[in-house]
C-alpha cells in the first residue's frame, strides 16, 4: 500500500513575488492590496485567477479556491 505523505511547507510564500517569507515584504503586501495574488501561498504553484467586477477568484491546481476580495 502506498501512503503520501503531504507536508506543509516551514514558512508560507508571498501570494505576488512567490518567494519565502523569511524577510518582510513590504511592497508585495502594498501591491496585494490592490492586485490578486499570483501565487499559492501554501506550495508556491502559479494561480489560476478571473478578475470579476466584484473582486477575482483564485484557484491553485492542489488546493483549490483561495478565498476572493471584494472590490
């Protein structure tokens, strides 16, 4: 039998630049604000992302949809 053994990473990503967030990230946090996020904040997979009038949907290819901001 074959088990998988899915492990969440140590430290989250940044949802715009993709990288670890060992240092703070300032202008990404600025720019999220106003943007969706590129990035799965869990395992740093490129999001799938519909800009809606009312906000956008995000969805990553292993963890599903990540939930939206209103506009």
């Amino acid at each position: 039998m074959t088990t998988t053994n899915e492990t969440k990473p140590a430290v989250p990503y940044c949802g715009h630049c993709g990288e670890p967030l060992t240092t703070p990230h300032e202008r990404c946090a600025a720019r999220l604000e106003l943007e969706p996020p590129r990035y799965c904040p869990e395992c740093r997979r490129r999001l799938i992302v519909q800009v809606l009038p009312t906000g956008y949907e995000a969805r990553c290819s292993a963890h599903g949809a990540l939930a939206a901001a209103a506009a």
